[in-house]
C-alpha cells in the first residue's frame, strides 16, 4: 500500500503544525517553512551547530526549507529554479559581488568604504544579531542562500526522515477527553473510565510478505476490549490536561495485565487466520533447499579436496538465506501505545 501525494501532503502539514513551524508559502504542489528548533533537530543533522547554540546559550538560526509533494507541478511553477538545489561551483552571491563560477570572490578595493559600508576609521558597522557577526567580526550580507529543496514522495529519503521522527515522539501519550457540558456553570464531576491503547504491526511473512495494523484498546476499570479503537476515538476531541470537574475511576487491572490480555487477544485472533499461505510457503522452502541440496552435493563430488572446504561454506551460506527468505513466521511488534481517558457516558466496547 502506498501513499498518494494529498496524503503525504497532509501528514507532512500535520507535522509540521504540531512542531510550530512558520509556514512561509503554501501550495498544493510544495510548502516552504521556517523549522522550528525541534524540527530543525529532526530533519537536519547538524550536531555542530546545536552543541554550539547549546554551549553559547544564543538563539538559534533555523533552516528554511521547501518539500515538494508534486515534482512535474512545482517544475512547471518554477521552470527556472534548477533541480535538486544549488548547483556546485555556482555562486549564489547578490549582483555585484559574485565572482567567477567555482572562483572565491575577492574582497573590495582599497578606498571603497562606501560601497562596503566600511565606516570612517576602518571599523565596521553592527552586524545584527547573526550569530557569525557576534562572535567572528564583519560577515558579508549581500550573499543569497539558495532554500534547499526536498522531494517527498512515496519511498524518498526525507519522508522516511518525518517517518522516524513522528515514531520517535509519538512512543506514548496520554490525553483526556475534552468534556464540553450543557451547563458552564456546573459543579458536579464527571466519571472518567482509562483505555490502554495499543497499535500492533502484524506482519505474515515468508518469501511474500503482507503487513496488517491492530488497533486495541482495554478499558482498565473492567477489562473490556475494544478492536479499531482509533477509529472509536476519531470523533472524540481530546487535550493533554485534566479538564476541570473531571475525576478519574480508579483502575482495577495493572498496565503489565493489561497488555497480556491485548496480546492474547490478538494471538488468539491470528489463531483462526486462514494459514494455507504458510502451508505453501513451507513447500516451496522444500523444494529450494532440495534443489541446492542436489547441486552442492553434485559439486562436493568431484571437486578437489583443498576446494571442499570453500564450497560447503558457500552450502552453508547459501541454506542459511534460503531457510531466511521462505521459512514462514508471523511477527508482532507495538508500534505506539497511549492512556485514553474517555467520560464513562460513552457507548460500550463490544
């Protein structure tokens, strides 16, 4: 299953409302942001220059960068703008100062004060808040830097990199469920029940492989199972906050409990699968581990004796990937997992 350009686009935006970015521009086609400090972290690997920041305590300089939902769109809004971002040994310095292609520029002649802004007694005008000009003297501002340009498309480097980033900060939440009463000026609290949630990745591979997401969710007070429970809470506005006339119902199982009955849910589950796919994948590692047996062992026979040593390694190997590649398993791992507290008044879980 892939994703379509709209999606990308989506959850691109979606992270980057969540990480307060400054949205610049704003097209079906690209979106062009100033980074957040956070997300400047996650999608720009520069450790020297956080450290720097880190140790200075100055404010940071974000990186401003344009993602690319739609390439034969954006190329036909910027049929200038040459593919993949700067181009080596070009210069991007403003009129007047770019030198040769590939060539540094030389500095102003002697005398040329005003066109430098050099001012009388050869001290130099501020140089704002750059962090270069406050601690490295004069920086020359006329340069232009190019944006850099990311295509993210289905598969490409940089959506793998928001990927990684969303899975790496949204491991665990807890949130509680926005409570909006008939009457502002009530007093009376309202029950909360708590849902562990959990989103398993199921994968049933051999030498195919298909992948399935469970969403399960446990109500802690009575250990009631819900399947597809991000869709039950889909409608639901939720705020990581306790709202006020809110109490929570003390939970009657333990987390560690919890997630044993979600796993023996879904293993008994995967238990009543159709699993002829296994049956066939075992019959075909068979077969391969029959056909490489004939073949190495047709090779043992007349090779030399210094040669045999080298060849069932190469058998050994060659066993190994095939018993690797069709060997049949189901693997389970959790993807992310959150605290639900929802207003006891919702319909059950069936």
């Amino acid at each position: 299953m892939t994703m379509t350009a709209d999606q990308i686009r989506s959850f691109v935006l979606r992270y980057l409302e969540a990480e307060q970015c400054d949205i610049m521009e704003k097209h079906p086609a690209y979106v062009t942001v100033k980074l957040s400090p956070s997300a400047d972290k996650d999608l720009n690997h520069r450790p020297y220059y956080w450290s720097f920041v880190e140790r200075t305590g100055v404010a940071p300089e974000t990186m401003t960068c344009t993602f690319v939902f739609d390439p034969e769109a954006y190329r036909e809004l910027q049929p200038h703008d040459p593919p993949g971002g700067p181009q080596p040994g070009v210069s991007t310095a403003a009129p007047g100062l770019a030198g040769t292609a590939g060539t540094p520029i030389a500095g102003p002649p002697a005398g040329a004060a005003a066109q430098t802004g050099t001012a009388p007694g050869g001290t130099q005008p501020p140089q704002g808040d750059s962090i270069l000009g406050r601690y490295f003297g004069f920086v020359p501002t006329s340069f232009t830097a190019r944006i850099p340009r990311d295509e993210v498309t289905y598969g490409s480097r940089r959506l793998e990199q928001l990927f990684a980033a969303v899975r790496s900060k949204g491991k665990y939440v807890r949130l509680f469920e926005q409570h909006v009463s008939e009457q502002p000026r009530r007093t009376a609290t309202v029950p909360y029940d708590t849902w562990l949630a959990v989103n398993y990745k199921v994968e049933l591979a051999c030498d195919m492989k298909r992948s399935e997401i469970h969403s399960l969710g446990i109500q802690l007070q009575t250990g009631v199972i819900r399947e597809r429970f991000t869709d039950w809470i889909a409608p639901l506005a939720f705020t990581p906050q306790l709202p006020a006339h809110v109490y929570i119902t003390p939970d009657r199982i333990a987390l560690s409990r919890a997630v044993l009955y979600l796993e023996e849910h879904l293993e008994s589950k995967l238990a009543k699968y159709d699993h002829r796919w296994a049956k066939e994948a075992q019959l075909r590692l068979a077969d391969e581990q029959a056909r490489i047996r004939d073949y190495y062992e047709a090779l043992l026979k007349t090779a030399e004796p210094d040669q045999r040593p080298d060849i069932e390694a190469q058998y050994t190997g060659r066993s190994r990937e095939i018993e690797w590649q069709y060997r049949p398993r189901i693997r389970i791992s959790a993807i992310n997992c959150g605290l639900f507290h929802v207003s006891s008044a919702k319909p059950p879980a069936y």
